[in-house]
C-alpha cells in the first residue's frame, strides 16, 4: 500500500500541520479491532490509523505488529494506550518503551490522566493526543503538555463518561477554552460530520464504529453487517450504577447486565457476562449474542461496508462539497 490521496477535495487543519497527516480523520483505538490491516489501511487512505497496544498480548507482540503496519504502508500511524483501573495492570511502561523504541511518532492516550506517559514520549519527540469526555480533562491535558485531544461526546461506542454531554453541546464548549488541536469523536459517520465538527470549531473528526464496519476491520462479517442493519437506537448504556458507563450493541447479555445493575446488582453478579474473552468471541466467531461487544449510536448512519482508505477519501470529499455547495448557498441565500 503506497500513500495515496483522494481525488477531491482536501482540508488542511492545524491537525493535519501539526500531526503530517493528508486528511482530518483519525481512526480511534479500538480493542481487538485495531491491528495492522485497518490501521494500514486507513493511514494509507490519507487518515490516522491507529494501532491498540493492549490488544496485543505482550510488549514484543506490539513491536511485531507496528512492523507489520510499516510493511503494509509507509504513511504515518499511531498506537492507543487505554490506562483503565483494574486489579493487575498490564505492564504499561514496557508498551510505552516499545512505542519509543519502534520509532512510531503518535500515540492516542485515553483512560486516565496521560501525565505519567508524557516525559518519554516528548523526550522522543512522539506527538500525543489525549481522548476524553468533558472539557475539565480536556484543559487538564492541555495543562499537562498533550499536543490535541480527542473529545468523545455521549454519543460515541465505549466510554462516553458521566455528565452526558452530546458532542454539538460539548465539542464547541471544549473548543471555547482550548488552544490546542482539537477532534470530535462519537456519533461521526460522514461528511456531513465532519464539515459539521469543523464548524463546531473542531480540527478534524475521530471515528470508531464508522471504522469498525469497513473491509479491512479484522472482525466477522455479522459484526459488520449488524452494524449496516442496526439503528440509532440500537445501543446499551451498562456499568450506568458504578459510574463506568460504557455504551454497547444492545443484544441479549447487555440486556441482561443493565437489568441487574438496575435492580441493584454489583459488578460480581455481572462479571461473566461482561468478560472479554466472551465479547471477544463476537469479533471472531460472529455470534452476536456471545458477549459485549462496543458500537455506537452512529450505526443508524452506517449502510456499507467500504475499503477503510476509500472511506477517508469519500468523507472528505463528502465534506468539501457541503462546505462549498450546501452552506456557501445558505450563505449567500442571507
Ligand atoms: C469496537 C470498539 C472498541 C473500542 N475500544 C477502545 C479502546 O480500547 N480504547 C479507546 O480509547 N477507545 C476505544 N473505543 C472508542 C473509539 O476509539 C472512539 O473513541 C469511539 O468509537 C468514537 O465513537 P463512534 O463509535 O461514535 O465513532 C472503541 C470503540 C469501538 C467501536
């Protein structure tokens, strides 16, 4: 895969100065999903690919998987650190001295505070870009040194938060107080989005579930084409009683766990269910109904199944011909 562009029109952002990336469309970390091929694909495509390091099962499984990614392009990509609290963490730093090492220049942090990972990352000049989902985290990394941040409004698949925020409230209040780069995430699917996120005041646009329903995503084709079949209304929002909300394909098990949790249930009597080795299973085998599996209310928006780098190219020219043609014409109409 050779570094292409679209044929259309472009968009240059100070996310694309800052990051030396062709378009304003980043494919965010994603569990199980994020592997060589899509992050390939999307970076040859003109986008940000981005590899996640946790779903490699050691240090040294992610050096070989950044090579793979080089193999496949020689566009620049991008590795996701998810820093979640669980009883025994994966050992972090050896991920984070393995992304200095390879030689990869961005790295997505989501999770908690990315303060800890920012002395080495700077010391080798790798860029960092920060999700979260309020403005208060946001300022806060833009205090501790991250070069943009990502912002996920209550839309978005996985973590939304707490305060329920949609993305056209929160993406222009973040905007307002920050001075770096900024991307909305969640609930972005198009070119519409991303002309509307540029006239938020956004930088360009993060997806996840837009990119989790394309050729080269490494899951089973039922995943796919359940997201092609489901609506806006399709989702779940479980962990809402433990303050840990994460927004889910509505299926049978997370069904099942909002309706404990509600009826006062505590993590144990759900942990099963909500196991990753199950929601693992969904990705591979296509059984939709093994476990939990994350998607976002932007399915309802989602109707094939197109090559990633294909994907980027049509967004952009998507969103160029709004810009020009659909909201030049409101203008002048004024
Ligand atoms: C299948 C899937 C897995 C995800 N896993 C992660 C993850 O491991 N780390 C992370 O920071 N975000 C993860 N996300 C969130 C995405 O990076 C992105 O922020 C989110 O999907 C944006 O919302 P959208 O799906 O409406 O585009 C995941 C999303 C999906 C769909």
């Amino acid at each position: 895969m050779t570094h292409q562009e679209n044929t259309g029109g472009a968009l240059r952002t100070r996310f694309t100065e800052t990051f030396g990336v062709t378009h304003p469309v980043v494919q965010g970390g994603m569990q199980w999903v994020g592997r060589a091929e899509l992050a390939a694909a999307v970076s040859a495509g003109g986008g940000l690919g981005i590899l996640t390091a946790l779903t490699q099962p050691t240090p040294e499984d992610l050096a070989r998987e950044i090579q793979r990614t080089r193999d496949l392009t020689d566009a620049p990509f991008g590795v996701n650190l998810t820093i979640l609290p669980t009883i025994s963490p994966p050992p972090y730093d050896e991920y984070r001295r393995v992304v200095v090492e390879s030689g990869v220049k961005i790295v997505e942090t989501a999770g908690s505070n990315p303060a800890p990972h920012l002395p080495l990352f700077k010391e080798h000049g790798v860029k960092v870009i920060h999700k979260c989902t309020s403005v208060r985290h946001a300022l806060k990394a833009q205090a501790v040194g991250v070069d943009a941040v990502s912002i996920d409004g209550f839309e978005c698949a996985g973590h939304p938060g707490e305060d329920d925020t949609p993305g056209l409230v929160l993406i222009p209040a973040a905007v307002d107080r920050l001075t770096i780069p900024a991307l909305a995430s969640g609930g972005l699917a198009d070119g519409r989005g991303l002309a509307a996120a540029l006239a938020l005041g956004a930088d360009g646009v993060n997806m996840g579930t837009r990119f989790l329903c394309t050729r080269e995503a490494p899951v089973h084709d039922s995943v796919k084409e359940a997201i092609v079949a489901g609506s806006e209304r399709d989702t779940n929002l479980i962990f809402r009683t433990l303050r840990n909300t994460a927004r889910v394909a509505r299926n049978s098990v997370s069904d099942k766990v909002v309706e404990i949790l509600d009826a006062g249930g505590s993590f144990e009597d759900v942990r099963d269910l909500v196991a990753g080795a199950r929601g693992r299973k969904v990705y591979e085998d296509g059984d939709l109904d093994a476990g939990i599996w994350s998607v976002g209310m932007v399915q309802g928006l989602i109707h094939d199944i197109p090559p990633a780098g294909e994907l980027v190219g049509r967004i952009v020219d998507e969103a160029v011909g709004v810009l020009r043609s659909r909201l030049a014409l409101a203008a002048d109409a004024g």
